[in-house]
C-alpha cells in the first residue's frame, strides 16, 4: 500500500478543487504547473524545449492509464447512468440536424442535382467505416477523451494535442452551425423569412455581417441543461429524437404523394463525378457527431457490448434516413429551384402542403435542439480529458461532486459556440468543419492500424520496419489519390495511387504479424476497413476548396504556437509530477519493507 492520496495531491488537485467552485481568476487554478510559477521557471522552460518536445513525441500513454490515472485526475467520477438505448438515440441526436435540412438544399443545388442521394452514401460509408475504428476504441478505452485518447495512446501526445485542437474546433463550428439553422427553421416556423431575426451589419466582412442572438440564446439554454444531469439529459433526447422520427416519416410519405420522378431523372448529376464528391465532402459534416456516443463511454454501464449497438445502429440508421429525406426533397422540386435556407419547409410551402411546412420546421427545431444537446455533451467530455493531461488549464478537468458532470468544461464551450455562432455564416463553417473532421479521423484510422500492429517491446524489428513502411505508402498513395483528384480531370492516374494503395495494404496483411487482438470488440477486415477509411477520408479532403486547406492551415499554426508555449510544458511537469510520485511511493514501501505496489496517483 501507498500512503493516503492526499499525501500526493498536487498542483492539479488545487485547481479541479477550486474548479468545483467556479474561477477564481487565479493563475495557479490555470497554470499550476512548475514552469509556470515564475518568469525564470518559464525561460528554463523553454530553453529545454527540444528535450522535452523529443520527450512528448517519444513517451505514450496506454489504456490503463487514461481509463484510471487520467479519470481520477478530475476528483469526482462521471456517474455511470447510460446503456445501448441511451447511447442510439445520443447517436440519432447528435447527427441528426442541420447537415440534412440545410445542406441537401445547398449541395443539390450548387454541386449535385438530385445525385445528392449518392453523395450522402458517400459520405455516410466514410463515416460507416470511422465508426468501425472508434467503436473499437471506446470499447477498449472507455473514458470521456474519445479520439484526443485513442491518438494519445497510440501516435503520442504531440499528434494528440494537434487533434484536439481540431476536435474542438469540430465541436465549437458544428455547434455554431446548428444554433443558426435553428434560428432559420424557428423562422420559418414563426411564418418569417430565415433571416428575419437576424441583424445586418452592413461594417462588417460578407458571410461575418448577420449577426445573429438567437444562435447565443438557445446554446446557453442548453448549456445550463447539460450540466445538471446527464441521465436526464439523455432522456429529453430519447423523446425528443423519437419524435423526430415520426416527423421523418411523414416528412417522406407527404413528400412523396408529390413526387414528380421527371425532377429527378431528367439530369440527375448535372455537375457529373466531381460534383457529387465535392457534395460529399461538404456533406460529411452531416455525419458528424457520431464521436459523442464514444465520449460518453465513461458513464456508460456496459461500454463492451452499449457502445457497439449505439454507434453501430444510430449510424446504420442514419444513413438510411438521409438518403430517403434527399431522394423525396428532388422528387418535389427540380434541384435548381430548391432553397439553399429551409429547403423541406418551402418545397412543401410549393406544392401547397403548407401545414407540412410547419411540421418540418417543428421537426427540424427539435431535432437541432437535440443536436446542440448532444453536441455541448460532447465537446464539453472532450475538453475536460484534455485538461486531464495539462494540455488545456486542469481546471476544465473538474467534475462536480453532486452532478457527476465536467460544469466548467460545459460553460467554456458553450460561450465559444455562442461566440462564433453569433457572427460567421453556415457556408463558411461547413466547410471548415469539413475538413477538420476528415483530418481527425484519418488520425484515428492510422492509431488503429498502430494499435494492432505495434506494441512497443513486443513487435520485433522486422516487422515494426515493415509496418512503418507499409503504412507509409498507404497514407501517401491516398494524397496521391486526393491530390490527383483535385488537379486533374483524366482518370489515367488513379492506377498507379490505388494499385500502390491495394498493394500496400495487401503487404500489410500478408507480411506483417499483428501484434495485439482486441479483448471487448475488434473491427473486423483489419487491415483493409482501417486503411479503406484513411484513402476515403483522404479523398473527400481533396475534394475541398483551397480556402478552407487555408484556414485550416492557419488554426493548426495556431495551436502550434499555443503547444510550443504552453501546452509542450504544462503536459510535461505534469507527467514528472507523477513519475516522481510513483517513484516516491515506492520507495517509502521499499523503506517500509512493504512490497512494491503500482499505485495510481492523481498529479
């Protein structure tokens, strides 16, 4: 035995603790960590910059530790309250929103026709395959991280601390997104155009100029709901999501009793191939959401056999609903006359059901309300592992005692989407979503692989070469694949890219011995299913404007520059911290004659 806990509470103790209470606006509840304590600590700090980057990139987490140190890091345990069905409809809510009563209007008018049925399988399989890889994960690693875990153990902390940016970027855009397509439906439910309660700035920058305070109210609300209970949150979902369904139905029988097929045949992908997978990779934003069920696997009672169901089915699910919805959408109106806005309300408002268009907007409030629920819940469990790890202030990591929920990680994020819905337009943030979320999950394929194949110690040196190597050309002839895509319009050059991308996977699998079998539940078709998901991924990204590479270029230097000054030396005394206090705690055991234990301690 080690002594008593409280023998060992550090600096991240201080912080979760005042955290319980709300900020106190004091550095050390920020930056408690030992270069952090005075400017001479921090200028050390960086001029050890390469030894501890080298450190970061070298040194991996494993599931043990993130299951057990990481979590009691936050003092209080997340209550273990969900199950399978909690966990479908969490899956349902959480995708089901504005990628479907938005964006199939926007992509089947500008970029796919009535093809846009294609497009959302497209992307729905890509996503399909995703979430194989994550269902593995949260089986094997069910803790509130989700990918920013899975990549830390797998790929390091620097590549962790990239993608958790990015998570968290994902999570504040898509929230933004759906908070001003729920002002655009509430609209057209109050008989009013989607911009009506809008305000227009004319001063500021196009698509930042209609600024809109009903995408601030509605998070807050939600905000404040998440935080009280999860339980109860995820039963307003169930009712809410359950409702959304009987709207979808009637949503596609009124739909179809005014189907004109002459409005879906007669040019079905007036934009051809390159349309239909530029759609595509807007419209995986439509899908997104889908890591919030693998979030919530640290309440959940039975992670091993709820978190396949959920993700599995909600998915399946899903992909069904949306190519039906977009397939009843053109057969009602010809692609070039369907609204970009509110296109369901006012494609029934055309045929003349207007009572429909009133039960869409219903429909499509709702089921965005439970889209924002989902999505704070999400982000909120993110960024509370991250402060777990030092990599964001360990104040974000404290969980409330009476409520079992992360209260200060949920304020912070919901102020962020309230900020930047408040301002930026929906074309802008989908696309930036986009390519945030594709990144993320090209890096979750990838630790997969990594997992299975590479187990430090174990794997000999053959095979881990052979492994690298194989890899790498798998990644590279998927750019190459992407690449090509965006450049050219001839198809000769997809046969060197896919036959290297088919023979390197084939090479993985014949000549490599996998290194470690999955305990819970495995993704089948290892390798092909992982490497299939980092070609798809890849691909779709190929598929995006240069303007959103752009400005996802300039978030990504940003966070550099936040890792290299804070996050690189926060996460390192962070990790001494415990080092030295395991050292420490074996040693009184040794001095005690008592034996060795492997103690777990909170730094």
């Amino acid at each position: 035995m080690v002594e008593s806990r409280n023998d060992h509470q550090r600096s991240t103790t201080t912080a979760v603790k005042r955290g319980r209470f709300g900020c106190l606006c004091r550095k050390e509840d920020f930056f408690p960590e030992e270069s952090f304590k005075s400017w001479n600590s921090y200028v050390k700090a960086l001029g050890e910059t390469k030894m501890r980057l080298k450190d970061r990139l070298t040194t991996r987490s494993n599931g043990e530790q993130e299951v057990n140190e990481m979590r009691d890091r936050s003092q209080h345990q997340m209550k273990k309250t969900l199950n399978w069905w909690d966990l479908i409809w969490f899956g349902f809510g959480a995708v089901f929103g504005a990628g479907i009563f938005v964006l199939t209007g926007l992509e089947a008018n500008r970029n796919a026709g009535p093809a846009i049925v294609l497009s959302f399988l497209v992307s729905g399989v890509s996503a399909m395959l995703c979430v194989f890889c994550y269902t593995e994960f949260a089986c094997e690693i069910p803790v509130a991280g989700g990918s920013f875990a899975y990549i830390r153990v797998e790929l390091g902390d620097f590549f962790a601390f990239i993608a958790a940016g990015n998570i968290l970027f994902e999570y504040i855009v898509g929230g933004a997104s759906v908070a001003r397509t729920w002002t655009s439906y509430f609209a057209t439910l109050c008989n009013r155009n989607p911009d009506d309660f809008r305000i227009y700035v004319p001063a500021l920058a196009e698509n930042f100029n209609h600024l809109d305070p009903l995408a601030v109210v509605i998070p807050i609300l939600i905000g404040t709901t998440a935080t009280i209970s999860t339980k109860g949150s995820s039963r307003f979902n169930s009712v809410a999501a359950i409702v959304n369904v009987g709207v979808i139905l009637l949503i596609i029988i009124a739909g179809l009793t005014h189907a004109n097929t002459e409005n879906f045949t007669s040019n079905f992908a007036p934009y051809g191939p390159r349309g239909v997978f530029t759609a595509s990779a807007v419209l995986f934003f439509s899908y997104i959401g889908f890591d919030v069920v693998a979030t919530m696997a640290e309440e959940t009672k039975n992670p091993g056999r709820d978190i396949p169901i959920g993700l599995l089915g909600s998915m399946s699910f899903i992909i069904c609903v949306y190519c039906a919805l977009s397939v009843t959408l053109c057969l009602m109106q010809s692609y070039t006359v369907i609204d970009i806005s509110a296109p369901f309300s006012l494609a029934f408002e055309a045929v003349g059901l207007n009572w429909a268009k009133y039960l869409v907007a219903i429909g499509a409030v709702v089921g965005m309300t439970t889209n924002l629920l989902a999505n704070i819940i999400g982000q909120s469990r993110y960024f509370t592992h991250i402060g777990r790890t030092h990599m964001a202030p360990p104040w974000l990591a404290a969980i409330n005692e009476r409520t079992g929920t992360p209260v200060n990680a949920t304020i912070v994020m919901t102020l962020a989407n309230c900020i930047v819905g408040f301002f930026t337009d929906l074309s802008i943030l989908s696309n930036l979503l986009s390519i945030a979320t594709l990144f993320i999950f090209s890096l979750v394929a990838v630790s997969l692989l990594v997992r299975r194949y590479y187990v430090a110690g174990e794997t000999s040196d053959s095979d881990r070469n052979k492994f690298i190597g194989f890899l790498v050309m798998i990644i590279a002839s998927s750019i190459a694949t992407s690449v090509y895509w965006a450049v050219s319009t001839g198809w000769i050059g997809y046969i060197p890219t896919v036959l290297v991308w088919f023979l390197s996977t084939l090479g993985l699998k014949m000549m490599v011995k996998p290194a470690r079998k999955p305990k819970l539940w495995g993704v089948p078709l290892v390798p092909w299913l992982p490497s299939a998901t980092i070609a798809m991924n890849l691909f779709l990204l190929g598929s995006l404007d240069a303007a959103s590479f752009i400005r996802f270029g300039i978030w990504t230097g940003v966070l550099l520059v936040y890792y290299f000054l804070v996050g690189l030396h926060a996460s390192y005394d962070s990790a001494k911290e415990v080092s030295q206090a395991k050292e420490e705690a074996e040693l009184k055991n040794v001095e005690a004659g008592r034996p060795v234990v492997t103690a777990v301690i909170p730094a």
